[in-house]
C-alpha cells in the first residue's frame, strides 16, 4: 500500500507542520498506551472471564433501547431471531461458565 502513496507523494507533495508531527506522535503514544492496556485487561480477565461474561448479554439489551431511542429503528423478526440464539447460546454455555468460576 505504501508504494502506491508513494507516486502521489512526488506528484503533490504533502507538507507537514510541526503541529501536526506533534499530534501524530502523541496519537501514537496514545494509542500503543491503549493497546497495552487492552492487552494487559484481557490478560488479567483471563481468569475472571465466567463472572463478567454474562455482562456481555446486556449490549443486546442496551443496544435495542438505543436504536428505538437515538435512531428510531424497531427490531424485526430476524433480529429477534438472532437475539434469541445469543441468549440461548448464554443459557446452554452457563454450566461450564459456573464450573470455570468455581474451579478459579
């Protein structure tokens, strides 16, 4: 991808100002500081992933309220159907979520 940039670049050249190396460093280091956080979350929810999964359920829930609210969109037969599957895909998974968490 990066050679196809590069005609473009000796054709209209870019110019950058020191402001803008400034904000793209400092997005750099915040996003590598995100992405190290992100990991070492996953890392340590490992352990803990049976007690918080069932959290998970509630973006169905969430995410239904905010596309009748913010975007006024109405669920129809196939999002019913899909969100019956992930809830009993929850209810089939549970006893091996329970004996995770008690195993830990």
């Amino acid at each position: 991808m990066h050679l196809i940039s590069i005609p473009l670049f000796i054709i209209n050249p870019l110019i950058v100002s020191y402001f803008e190396y400034l904000l793209i460093i400092t997005a750099s280091i915040f996003i590598n500081l995100a992405m190290f956080a992100a990991t070492t979350a996953f890392r340590i929810a490992q352990k803990h992933y049976a007690s918080v999964f069932p959290l998970v359920y509630l973006q169905v829930l969430w995410s239904s309220i905010a596309g009748i609210y913010i975007f006024n969109e109405y669920m129809n037969f196939y999002s019913y159907f899909g969100a019956l599957l992930i809830v009993l895909s929850g209810i089939i998974s549970l006893p091996s979520q329970i004996k995770q968490l008690y195993e830990n």
